[in-house]
C-alpha cells in the first residue's frame, strides 16, 4: 500500500524563495531552473575571483604603505617590491622563499663609515 501526500502549495515553483529544513537547520534557498544555474554560477565566481584579487591588493598594499622604510636598507625593500610585484599569493610564497633563501646565504659585514656591506657567499 502505497501512502501519498500532497505536497504544500508552491513546493515546486522556481523563481521563488524558500526555507529548507536540513538536520534540524533552516535554511534559506532560491529555486532556479537548470538553463538558469551555469550564467549564475558563472557571475558567482567572476565576484568571488574579485573579491579574492581586491583582498590581496589590499593587504599588500597595507604591507608595502604601512612598513617603516625610513632606516632600511635597499636590500630589505626588495622584498616589499617583490611582494609587491607578485600577482597572487601563490606567486609571492614563492618568490618571497627564494628572497629569504638568498638573506640567509649572505654574509654582513662592517663597512666603511659604519655602513653595512652585504656580500654574497654562495
């Protein structure tokens, strides 16, 4: 024996909003149409691509404006041109990894006039 109800009015329709009920949590949904789905899943992740650059220009913008560059030295300013240059973060682990390899291969020694030198061991 089969037991059927039906379902409340305006179950099915798309274009409409509604609550969905999921391990005792409500949620609030959208109901759209196959053909409708791809150009908004599309525009979703063109937003999300932005938002994710504008974020990272942000923060190395923060870096790069907000660091203290009034006694450093040019070789501690290349790395904020590095990070700076970098298009993603991705980018910039990996340039900014070769940056620091390179400060740790270095040997500072005293200078003239109390300037620092910097020469290159490797």
């Amino acid at each position: 024996m089969e037991v059927f109800t039906d379902p409340p009015e305006g179950t099915y329709m798309t274009n409409t909003p509604f609550t969905l009920l999921n391990d005792g949590k409500t949620y609030s949904a959208f109901a759209v149409k196959q053909t409708q789905l791809f150009p908004i899943l599309a525009v979703y992740t063109i937003i999300i691509q932005f938002v994710f650059v504008f974020a990272w220009r942000l923060i190395t913008g923060a870096i790069v404006g907000l660091h203290p560059s009034l006694h450093d030295t040019r070789i501690r300013l290349v790395g904020l041109i590095l990070l700076w240059n970098s298009a993603d973060p991705l980018s910039a682990v990996f340039v900014l990894g070769t940056y620091v390899k390179k400060l740790l291969c270095i040997k500072r020694s005293g200078g003239q006039n109390g300037l620092v030198s910097y020469q290159d061991i490797t």
